[in-house]
C-alpha cells in the first residue's frame, strides 16, 4: 500500500475506558507524514473529553511504534513548497505533540517497536511509557545529516542525563528497551507478549483513581520540573486550590472514606469514586 488514505493514518478503539490508539502506517512503519500528524489531531480531539475515556494507550500497528518523521512526506515533500511548507508541517506535528503533553487524561505511550527521532516527542508527552524489551530506540538524525530537532534533543536531556543523551545523539546508536528503563526514557520494559496486559494493568489502576486528581497531578509533575522550589510550592498550593473549585466532592469523600468509614488507606489505596 503506498497511499493511505487519512483518515486510516490512525487506527483507535475504546475497550472498558481506555483508549487504545494506533499509529496505523506499519508498512512505513508507522512514521509520521502530515496526514497522520493531522489525523491524530483529531483523534485526540476527538477522545480527550469523551467520558467514555479515561486513559488513552499511545501505540504502533506492526514491527513499530514509530519510525519518526516521514523523510519523503514530511521532510522533502513539504520542502519542495517552500518555507511555509515546512512551517505548516512543523506546526501540524509539534501541534498535536503538545496537545498530548497537556492531554486531559493521562497517557501510556506502549512502545512495542521501533522509536527514532520525531517519536521522541510523542513518548516525552505521554506520563508513563512501557516498552517491549526488543524496542529499538534512536536519534539517528546524526545518520541522515540532521540534529535531533523538533523537540528530540530535548527529550533526551528532559529524560536522561548529558553524557548519555550526547553519546545518542552523536553516535546515532540505538538502545533496546531494557537499556531506555536504565536511561530513564520509559518506565519499564518487557517481552513483548506481555506488554499489552502489564499497560492494561497500569490503565485500570489509573482508571479507579480521582479524573481531577491525575489531571492535576500529571500538570504539577511536567510544570514544577522548570521551577524554583519556591515558586513550585506556590504553583502547587493555587494548582490545589484551583483543582478543589471543581471537584469538591472527590475530595471530601476521599477524607470521608479514610477518616469515618474507614474503608480504605490513602497509603495503600484510592478511595471508591
Ligand atoms: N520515512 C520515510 N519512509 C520510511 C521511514 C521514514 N522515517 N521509515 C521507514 N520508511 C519506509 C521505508 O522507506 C520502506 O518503504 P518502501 O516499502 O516503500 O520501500 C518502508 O517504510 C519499510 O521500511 P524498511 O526500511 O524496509 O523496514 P525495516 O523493518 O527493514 O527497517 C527501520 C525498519 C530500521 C525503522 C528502517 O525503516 C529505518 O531506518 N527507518 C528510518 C528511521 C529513521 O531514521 N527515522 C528518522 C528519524 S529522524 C526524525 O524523525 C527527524
């Protein structure tokens, strides 16, 4: 298949609240052409205040999750029509990479393949990551002449420490999945075949836990890492407060449930929504 359509760039389904999307070009695995960064814009439009939803599963169709930005479509296509090409394809891309940076409801990046360049911006903007053990991870820009631009430099020093994002992005190496947990790009890796019951695993905890909590939660987490603690103890207190303005009853039946029914530890437990 050489031309997909659009709208089939990305495939999703929702099973019991989470919802499982696809990067769905596995015969060019799964890289990122300006059709796909438009499509999954919508999709996570589409999704992100849906309530039949309440994680979102970021994962590839086939032998990737990603294989970064499409060199043709992406890079020499939208090249050939000038500056305003490459902006426009840049905005559709970094577009929805920020969209899911600041998503409503948290999201697993399931990294079952391949994951180069531009596909570091969607694993950085997903708040917890999984990988299959065999995942090949890479910023081989330094292999094509390029840097690790839209965002991929700043992932790997976001997420890994100087000398090793230096060592991968000067030597275009890559690093399988095992190795990206010891890097600190995903949170954990195994086999393959249990990859998908292990993220489904982490998505029903997530699910059971208080929808304004995580959303408040996940923000405080990326915000407070480029502040002083000062300031962090200060956006965190009006990130609080504003956080009870709509969920007060969340909150008061949490503190209930502890405190009176005594039907559950917040140490070792959520409450019952
Ligand atoms: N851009 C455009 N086409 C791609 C890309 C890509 N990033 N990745 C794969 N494809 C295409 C191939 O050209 C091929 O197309 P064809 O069937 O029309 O010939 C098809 O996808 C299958 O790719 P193969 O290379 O045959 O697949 P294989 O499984 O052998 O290798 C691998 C997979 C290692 C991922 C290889 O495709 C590859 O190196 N891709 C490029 C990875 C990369 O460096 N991406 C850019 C990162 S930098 C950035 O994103 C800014």
């Amino acid at each position: 298949m050489t031309d997909r359509a659009e709208a089939d760039t990305v495939a999703f389904e929702i099973i019991d609240r989470v919802a499982w999307v696809s990067f769905n070009r596995p015969e060019k695995r799964n890289c990122m052409s300006p059709k796909l960064n438009r499509r999954m814009m919508e999709v996570l439009d589409e999704l992100e205040h849906s309530p039949d939803v309440g994680v979102l599963v970021l994962t590839g169709e086939g032998t990737a999750w990603t294989a970064g930005m499409d060199l043709k479509e992406y890079f020499r296509d939208t090249e050939a029509q000038g500056l305003g090409g490459s902006r426009k394809a840049q905005r559709e891309s970094y577009g929805w990479w920020r969209r899911l940076r600041w998503y409503q409801k948290p999201t697993i990046a399931m990294v079952n393949g391949w994951c180069f360049g531009g596909g570091y911006g969607p694993l950085f903007a997903c708040d917890l990551a999984f990988a299959a053990e065999d995942a090949q991870f890479g910023l081989s820009e330094i292999n094509w002449g390029i840097l690790p631009g839209g965002g991929a430099a700043k992932v790997a020093t976001e997420l890994t420490s100087f000398r090793r994002a230096m060592y991968h992005s000067l030597m275009g190496e890559n690093i399988d999945g095992k190795t990206a947990v010891e890097w600190g790009f995903v949170n954990e890796a195994l086999p393959l075949d249990q990859l998908k019951a292990r993220v489904s695993e982490v998505a029903n905890v997530l699910l059971k836990k208080n929808p304004v909590a995580l959303k408040a939660t996940k923000d405080a987490i990326r915000r407070v890492r480029e502040m002083t603690y000062d300031n962090a103890e200060d956006y965190l207190l009006r990130a609080q407060e504003a956080a009870n303005s709509y969920d007060n009853e969340g909150r008061k039946e949490g503190i209930k449930q502890f405190i009176d029914d005594k039907t559950y530890k917040p140490g070792l437990g959520a409450y019952d929504l």
